[in-house]
C-alpha cells in the first residue's frame, strides 16, 4: 500500500477521533479530572479507593463507579490519571480503568439488544470480575511493599456538609459526560449539554474561590499536556494499523473456540480502538461473517479496555513495568474467559440440540450437530 494513502487514512482516522470525542467525550471529561485532582478531598479518595482502604469497599466502589460512565478506552485516561494522582490505591485505580469502558451500562444494554441476552449478561459479569481480579493482582504485585501511604483519614459525619460543592459539581460534569455521549441527535444534545454548561459554570464560579479555580484549571491543564500528545500519536497509529488489518482477514482466523481463534481476537481488540459503543457492531459484523462466541467474548472484554493509544498513555501515568503488568492481565484474562465461555456454550448447545435430527455445522466446534429451528431457545429456555 503506498505510504501517502496510509498516511491520509491516519489522519482522517484522527480528524473523525476529534469530530466525534473532543467536544463531549474528552472536554468533560478534562475537567471532571481537573475537578478531582484539585478539588476532592484526599481524604476522601483515600477513604473509599486508597491502597489502605477496606478491599470490601474500595473495588465495589471502583467498580461500579467505572461502570456508569459512558466512556472508551481514550476517554478514561484522564480520570484514571486524576483519581490515580490524588491517592487512590493502585488496584482500585486499575479496576476503575477497567471497568469504565468495558463494563459501562450503555455497552452492556447494547450488548445484549444487539448481540443477545446471553452475551450481554456474560459480558457484564466477566468484566465486573475481571476488573476485581485485575486491581487485586496489581496491588499485591506492586503495593505489598507499599508502607509510605497509611491512610489514617475517616469521613465523619460532617463530610456531606463539607464536600457537598465537591459533589455537586462532580454530579453535574458526570451529567455532562453521560449525556454527552448517550444523545446522539445534536438538537436534543445541545438542549441538554448548553444549560447544564451554564448551570456547572455559575455554579463554579458562585461556590469557589479564584485560587480554588485556578487549581482546577492548572491540574486540567497537566493532564491535557500529559495525555493529548501521546493519545493522537496513539490514535494516528491505529489508523494506519486498521488499514493494514483487514476485517476480512481477521475473521478468517475467528471462527471458532481455539487458543488461536480466542488469542487473536484478545490481541486484535487489545491493539485496536474501539470509540464507545462501537465495539458492538464490529463484533456483530465478525460474528456474521464466521466469528465463534467465545472470541467474540475475548474481544468484547480486551477491546473496549486497551488500544494502542490507551497503552501508551498509562505507561507514562503509572510507569512501563505496572504498565506491561496490566496489559498482560486484561489479554491473558480475555482469552481465559473467552475460552471458557466458547465451551460452556458449545456444550449446553449441544446438550439441548442433539435433540433434535437435522445435521448442521456447529461454527464453534467445527462439529455436525442437529438442527434446531430459529425460534428454539437453548440453556434451559426451551430445551
């Protein structure tokens, strides 16, 4: 391929990234990082995410906080970096990165509508446990060791009266944020985002101080040079990875359950990016085209949590090793489940189709099994 039409189609790769993020996806989400960088409490943050905090309390927290945001894999950065710098533990952190793009309620209500119930609800409870399991290991790799942060701070029963602007700001950049991304008609979007703009603004302005402002806009502003940079950089590249890895080509290998079949699809959406939501109609359009269950899985899991730009950036927040670390475990913990959901569901199906007494080819075991009609439902519903 010649090398002006890759690079065109990487740059028109990152015009469309900016057209379609900038303004209501990574804008807000700017300054609700600012926001917590400069204007949370510590002790908060401390209280419910830090290294110290109750493990029974701090990756619940974490977890489904991420699981509220309507954000990918790029989106998230900020957050992750303004929760990370004001204190949070290292695991609770990792769990919130996890969770935010893998597991937000827009992509699992889409999953199941688009892709089935089946798939939406293993797709939401293998990510919940992933990003658990993912922000324990992390902690007790690299925080067993960890002695310089005790967190001694409680919350007391004043705490709503002294954080209540905190949180009101907070509530109204989240609106922001959710909102931005869930309306997809711009009339109805700019009915909601410009009043509630104007509304975060006064409020703002009428509840801080000019120093307090200032805060909020230098921590924006450190994460803005810290990240942009390597996310376009990280972006431009994938534009030009997408054009060299044909679709095509990638479901020719996915049409299965194999280690093969589940790695390439872990590494494939791992490597690839996903804006939000979009990791859906491309696994459905791989799962026509061949693509097993259990890579569909895999790639459901590993896609919307990593891209190359997504890589990129947290190896310059949390440092190469915690990095790599991290990385390995959503891949390695994408192709597990992948491989186990591919069989678990090869084998209920199965179980209820050998009922049946017309043959057909089973796309996940390559396996000639009796035909069910389109209406009959499998796994205990219907069998």
């Amino acid at each position: 391929m010649d090398i002006t039409v890759l690079i065109n189609g990487a740059i028109a790769f990152v015009a469309e990234y900016l057209s379609a993020h900038v303004l209501t996806c990574l804008v807000p989400a700017f300054f609700l990082a600012g926001a917590i960088a400069a204007l949370f409490s510590k002790e908060v943050v401390l209280t419910y995410l830090g290294a110290d905090a109750k493990k029974s309390i701090a990756y619940p927290v974490a977890a489904l906080s991420g699981s509220l945001l309507a954000v990918c894999s790029c989106t998230v950065l900020p957050l992750f970096a303004g929760v990370y710098r004001r204190g949070a533990g290292l695991g609770p952190a990792t769990t919130f990165l996890f969770s935010a793009p893998a597991i937000n309620v827009l992509a699992v209500v889409y999953t199941a509508k688009a892709l089935g119930l089946e798939l939406g609800a293993v797709r939401a409870v293998g990510a919940i446990g992933c990003s658990v399991v993912i922000g324990v290991l992390m902690a007790a790799l690299f925080e067993r060791h960890k002695e310089e942060q005790q967190c001694t701070y409680t919350v007391h029963g004043s705490s709503w009266r002294e954080h209540r602007k905190s949180i009101g700001i907070f509530v109204l950049l989240l609106s922001i944020l959710v909102l931005g991304g869930a309306i997809t008609d711009w009339v109805l979007k700019a009915s909601a985002l410009i009043p509630l703009t104007v509304l975060t603004g006064y409020a703002a302005r009428s509840w801080y101080t000019s120093e307090e402002l200032s805060e909020w806009m230098r921590e924006t502003w450190f994460l803005v040079k810290m990240i942009v940079p390597l996310l376009l950089g990280g972006v431009f590249l994938m534009g030009i990875v997408v054009q060299l890895l044909p679709a095509e080509l990638i479901a020719r290998y996915l049409g299965g359950n194999t280690l093969m079949a589940n790695t390439i699809a872990s590494l494939s959406g791992a490597l690839m990016y996903f804006a939000t939501l979009t990791e859906v109609p491309i696994v459905g359009g791989l799962m026509q085209l061949g693509m097993g269950k259990g890579p569909a899985l895999a790639m459901l899991l590993a896609g919307p949590a990593l891209s190359l730009p997504n890589m990129i950036v947290i190896s310059r927040v949390m440092g190469t090793r915690r990095a790599a670390a991290y990385i390995s475990m959503v891949v390695v913990f994408s192709i597990v489940l992948g491989l186990s959901y591919g069989y678990i569901h090869a084998a209920c199906s199965h179980s209820c189709e050998s009922k049946r007494g017309v043959a057909y080819e089973n796309r996940d075991t390559g396996n000639w099994m009796p035909k069910v009609p389109s209406t009959h439902k499998i796994c205990g519903k219907g069998c």
